[in-house]
C-alpha cells in the first residue's frame, strides 16, 4: 500500500524535552541538601522513579543519600508539620476549657 492512500497517518508533533532535573555538574551527597530535598514529598517520602525523572543509577543515589541524611538528622524521618499544628490546637483548646471552668 501506497504511503500516501493510509487512512491513519499520525502527525509528527514537536515535544519539547524537558530537561534532566539533575544536571552533570551537581554531585549527588548527603550533605547536598537543596538537591535532596527536590525529590521529597511534602509528608516526607521520597519520590518515585517516574515522578522525579531520573535515571536508575541517579534513584539509587538519591535514595542512599537520603537515608544517609535522615540517620545523620540532617532529614526528618516524617514530616511532622501538621501533628504539631494539631498538638498545638488541643493545648488552645485545652486552655480555653480550663477558663471556662
């Protein structure tokens, strides 16, 4: 069949590439703390593979020096923010109960 008689022909769309989010300079360490913390989520977990965009060798970097931060407790092991806006909330309310009495 003539390339030209195919009812279903596929557009050749341009797609940007997005860029790696590690660069070939940055150096992958514990101690490197604003790149580690780009590939953390808000509760404190590490991000997936496919989230982040990287490599299997650049994961398994990233995760070894993120454990390797967390034992040295340059990381939390869980991000812990809204515990404490809950801890502090019941001690409010707490207060506000003994007042009242």
């Amino acid at each position: 069949m003539d390339k030209s008689k195919r009812p279903f022909l596929k557009s050749k769309r341009s797609f940007r590439r997005r860029l790696p989010p590690i660069q070939s300079g940055d150096r992958i360490d514990y101690r490197n703390m604003s790149l580690i913390s780009r590939f953390i989520s808000e509760q404190g977990k590490i991000l997936s593979r496919r989230v982040n965009r990287l490599t299997l060798k650049q994961q398994r970097l990233i995760t070894i020096a993120i454990k390797q931060a967390r034992i040295l407790s340059l990381l939390p092991f869980l991000n812990n923010e809204k515990q404490f806006e809950r801890t502090e909330s019941t001690t409010k309310t707490a207060g506000l109960r003994a007042r009242n009495k």
